[in-house]
C-alpha cells in the first residue's frame, strides 16, 4: 500500500471551477490516475474513502464535484430525506456538460507531472455508475468500472435516446457490476446492456451478485461485504492489466 495525500483541488472548464477531492501517492514518480464518479450523495465520506483506496494502490485518484453546476458544495448522506434531495440534483444534470466536466478532469490530470496520461481510467457508483458508462465513450479513457448504474437502459441525463444507445461508442475495457435485488435496476435491464456490450464486441464483463443496490457502500443498508469485497479484486485487476501493465 501506497502512502497517500490527499486535499481539494479546483478542476478549471472554462468559467466553472470543479471542486475536486484529490488523493495521489507521495513521493516520486509517474502513475496512471482513475477519475471517481460519486453517487447522487455528493463527493462525501464514502466517495472519498473509495479515492483514497484507489491512491493507495497506487494510482493518482480524483473525485469531481458533478454538481458544480447546480449544487456547489453538495455532500450528504443516505436517509430518504437526502436522498430525495441528491435525486432533485441529479434531474438537473445533462449528459453534455457531464463529458464535458469529465473531459476537463481528464485534462487536469493530464497536465499533472505525476500522472501518465495515456494510461487514465474511471469508477463510478449509483448515478456516478451511469455517469462512467457516458464517459467510457471519451477517448481516453481506457478503463471503465460502472457500479449500479441506474437508467442505463432507459434513459439518459438531460433528456434524449437513452445511454445505452452510445454503446458502440465504448473506447476501452469496462467491468458492470450489478446486485440481483436491486430494486431501482431490474435484471432484464442489465441482461439488455451486456447484450448491447456483445453485439457491438466492446471489450466488457458482467459481474452479478446476490445483492441489493449501493452493496459497495459501507454506509448503506445494503452493504453485502463479500459482493464488495470480491467487486474490488475485480476493480484492482482491470485497473492494473488496462492501465499499469498495457
């Protein structure tokens, strides 16, 4: 394990200026970096153990604000009150101005001298699992891992042909990872993403537990702590053969 640093940073796209939880190995050296894609709940305390694991692995690590736009500042937690509330924020996001955010983190890591920039990855949970499934067609990123990713199959932030209509326009390796009692994701809705990662022959594995939505999440009802532990042995695998080994 890497020791790490971690501190806020300001990801510049044009006018706006995304806060940025950023956590990088010490010392010297070139890493690949992974962009973290929260959940509708703000870059909070989970988003920002999950970064600091990453670093620990030795990657540079970046958690964007993807409601900069609209809710500066935004971090809560996981009771029915701040999730209605994540959910009004999410409503307001749109696809364009997601890549673009995420282009613009891309960049910032880019212009790190610490960071290898061919070698950029991203991981996202809940909403931020839809998100990186939408980013995973930005060229470069060479490395996906969607974590229930709501809406894939029927919709897309913003208005228009739902996300899953991009598919063909994957540019790496992405891993899904899906719980079989999640109750906001039916499983017909996961079995139509894996088809379309098929037939468009986009290098993809599925992962599917017994498990119900946000099992990650240490936080959260729902934590299944070997779905989450084995999900990140999966995770730690594709981000070492696509970006540290390739």
């Amino acid at each position: 394990m890497a020791e790490i640093q971690t501190g806020w940073v300001k990801v510049p796209n044009g006018a706006l200026q995304i806060d940025s939880y950023l956590a990088e190995p010490n010392g010297e050296g070139v890493f690949p970096a992974v962009i973290v894609i929260q959940e509708i709940f703000g870059v909070n305390s989970h988003i920002r153990d999950v970064t600091e694991r990453i670093a620990k692995e030795g990657y540079v690590a970046i958690a964007p604000a993807i409601y900069q736009r609209t809710a500066p500042g935004f971090e809560v937690g996981y009771s029915q009150e701040e999730t209605i509330l994540g959910r009004k924020y999410k409503d307001l996001t749109r696809a364009d101005e997601l890549l673009s955010d995420i282009q613009a983190t891309i960049a910032y890591l880019q212009a790190r001298p610490n960071v290898k920039g061919d070698a950029i990855g991203s991981i996202g949970f809940c909403f931020g699992g839809h998100v990186a499934y939408l980013a995973a067609t930005l060229p470069a990123i060479k490395a996906t891992a969607s974590f229930y990713g709501g809406g894939i199959a029927t919709m897309t932030p913003g208005g228009g042909p739902p996300t899953i209509t991009r598919t063909q326009d994957i540019q790496g390796t992405i891993y899904l990872f899906f719980g079989m009692r999640d109750s906001l994701i039916p499983n017909d809705q996961a079995d139509q993403i894996e088809a379309e990662l098929q037939k468009h022959d986009i290098p993809h594995k599925v992962f599917r537990y017994f498990a119900g939505h946000g099992f990650f999440c240490d936080q959260r009802a729902d934590y299944n702590p070997d779905a989450a532990a084995d999900a990140w042995e999966q995770v730690k695998q594709l981000f070492e053969r696509k970006l540290r080994q390739e």
